[in-house]
C-alpha cells in the first residue's frame, strides 16, 4: 500500500528502516528519498540550488539517522577496531572524534567512518552505507577477542549550517557552542545526557547529535524548531552541490573498494611508520605511493547533466587516465566541479583533459583545489 510520507507504492517492511526523526523530517517538506543502510533518508526539500543557499546561510535539521553506529565493548574493543584502522587511535583523546579509513587486510578501502570513544572499552563506528559490522563480527570470532559488536539504537540528528553555533547555545548552553572541531561532550536531552558532536557532512559547521532511543524525538525536534525560529531554520539533507565543491567525499561514490586510503587521498589518516595493529600495514607499505588519486576538476560548459554512473576521463588524445565519480554545477562558483580519480601523470594542477559525461564530451582541467575548501581555509 502507499506510504503516507513518500510518494511511492514500493511495499513497506522492516528491513526498511527509519529513524526516529522520519516523520517530522517529512513533516518538514522532504520531496525526495533514497535507502541508506536499510533506512529510508530525504534527500531534498526544495529545488538543489534552493536547499543549498539556504544551508549556506542559516541552519537546518537533518535525519541522519542512517548514520549507524557499530558498538564495539570490551577489553579487545581498542585493539579490534586498529586491526581495521591505518590510523594510529591510541593517540585519540577521550572527547575527540576520529575520521578513520577502514581497510581490508589487502589495504582497499571497506568505509570511512567517524569513531567516538563512548567510554573506556567502547567505541561507536559511525558508518557509511555498508556491512562493515560483519568484518568485525569475522575478525573478533576468528582471533577469540573479548568484544561484544551490535548496533546500538542511536540515530543522528544533524545540526547544520552557520547559524548552528546560535542554536545549540540557545538549546544547551555555551559549553555546547565552544565544542571544538571533531570533539563531543555531552548534553542533557529531557533528562538524558547524550552525545553532542562538532561534525557533519557539510563545510557550513555545526553539530551531530547521537540520539539515543527513540522516545522523546518529537518532541526534541519541535523543541530546536521553535528555538530557531528567528534564524530561519528549516529541516534539511546533505547537499550535493555543497559537499562536491568542498571536497567531501562519498563512500561507494568517490571511494570504492578496489581504492586504498592513499588512492582517495587519505594517506595523512595512514600511520604506516608505525607498528599500529593494523592488518593492512605491509599492504599499505607497499602502496604508499599510488599511481592514481582523488584530485579536483573543473569541467567547462553548461552545467553538467546527473550522474548515473562513472564518467570516463581522457587525455585530449582520446586515452583513458582516469574517472569522475561526482559532478555538480556549483551555483557560488558558476562552475561545474568534480571530483575525479585521475592517474598520476595527469594530476597535475592546470593539466587538459576530456570528460566523457553523459550528454557529450567535455573538456577540463585540473584545479587546485575544491573551491569550497579553499574558501573556508
């Protein structure tokens, strides 16, 4: 039967999940949706170029709640999660937040997710879309490691935009407002303390609030809505535009599993001078100097049409070197930017290139960097 919240006939079931924040989410005009870790997410609310002006001047609430977090307790709860990780955790202090590659033993990319330390022995993976949880489930069962891995009931609610600072000091305090970046501390939600961190999957700031179980979502939603009433606050999503031009990467998009963590441009998230405990480390070693690389490109013409899959990047002879994996027109800019995996010989900063999209051969060039990035720095 029809979903009263989507306009779509596709049968409702379990598998097919939404966070507590689902339906005031709707409430809040979503047209738009997609199936992320087996929940439901909005995608849109008004035209692109509207919902990405207004993230860029004001603040909105998103239902993030398809960020799933993978709980990993015990005594081994450290040492499994660097057995995934290049990325040295024994240097993460208690209130930090750490964005980690996860790789297989081979050194390919398996996600890119954020992890808090809870407490001491338990840690939250905030994953992308994938089934990361059973890699850990494999590798606790095969080593006989003292852990307990679930999914907690914890949905994410994004704070985001500029205005975000305003409302959280209207909300919580302004201990809450001087959280810095990549750090968490918690905040009393109706009585409950809860982790409220400065991340989230956009450039304009903000916050990720981990919500745990579901009672009391409604009521906490209306509560930031009428708090932010005088900074126009609207519910929102994850703009496209807005995280292309800023160099934001997308799992299974921008990175893929036949990518190391260097190929995607994270190699400074790659502690390999270190005996760490990652599985990958010798891999990584070895392929610590890629031949390929996630590198920026401006693609000339009219704005580029969306992307259905990879487009496929040559030199202005015709031979491949290399793919974009997302394009937009970036409306600040007036410029089509993309991010694109292109071969060493033909990253360098201003080199010619052809973009084979979907409406017809483009030429381009590499830039020096995403314009959304540079602008913040």
């Amino acid at each position: 039967m029809p979903d009263k919240y989507l306009n779509t006939t596709m049968p409702m079931t379990v598998r097919m999940r939404r966070s507590p924040f689902f339906n005031r989410s709707q409430e809040g005009g979503a047209k738009g949706h997609i199936v992320y870790n087996n929940m439901f997410i909005a995608t849109h609310f008004d035209t692109p170029e509207s919902d990405y002006q207004h993230l860029k001047r004001a603040v909105q609430l998103w239902d993030v709640g398809c960020e799933r977090q993978i709980e990993i307790q015990g005594p081994d709860a450290a040492k499994l999660v660097q057995m995934s990780t290049p990325r040295d955790i024994s240097t993460m202090l208690p209130d930090q937040c750490f964005y980690i590659p996860t790789v297989d033993r081979d050194g390919y990319m398996t996600n890119d997710p954020v992890l808090l330390q809870v407490e001491p022995d338990r840690y939250w993976v905030s994953i992308a879309d994938s089934d990361l949880m059973l890699y850990y489930k494999g590798l606790a069962a095969g080593l006989n490691l003292d852990v307990t891995i679930h999914e907690p009931d914890v949905s994410p609610l994004g704070i985001q935009g500029p205005l975000a600072d305003n409302l959280a000091e209207r909300v919580w305090g302004a201990d809450a407002a001087s959280i810095g970046f990549f750090r968490h501390t918690r905040v009393d939600v109706a009585g409950k303390p809860m982790i409220l961190a400065r991340s989230g999957y956009s450039l304009q700031g903000g916050y990720e609030l981990y919500y745990e179980g579901a009672d009391g979502s409604d009521e906490l939603w209306d509560l930031l809505m009428s708090a932010g009433g005088d900074l126009d606050i609207r519910a929102g999503a994850p703009s496209q535009t807005e995280r292309v031009e800023g160099g934001l990467l997308s799992y299974l998009s921008d990175i893929t599993s036949d990518m190391t963590p260097f190929e995607a441009g994270l190699g400074h998230f790659c502690h390999v001078d270190r005996e760490t405990g990652c599985l990958a480390l010798d891999a990584l070693r070895k392929k610590a100097q890629p031949v390929r690389q996630v590198r920026p490109v401006t693609i000339a013409g009219e704005p580029v049409p969306p992307m259905t899959g990879f487009w496929q990047v040559t030199d202005t002879s015709g031979a491949p070197v290399g793919r974009i994996s997302s394009a937009v027109y970036a409306y600040t800019y007036h410029e089509n930017i993309a991010i694109g995996l292109i071969d060493r010989s033909h990253w360098n900063v201003d080199t010619e290139l052809l973009v084979h999209t979907s409406n017809g051969t483009r030429s381009a060039k590499i830039r020096s960097g995403f314009p959304g990035r540079q602008a913040k720095s």
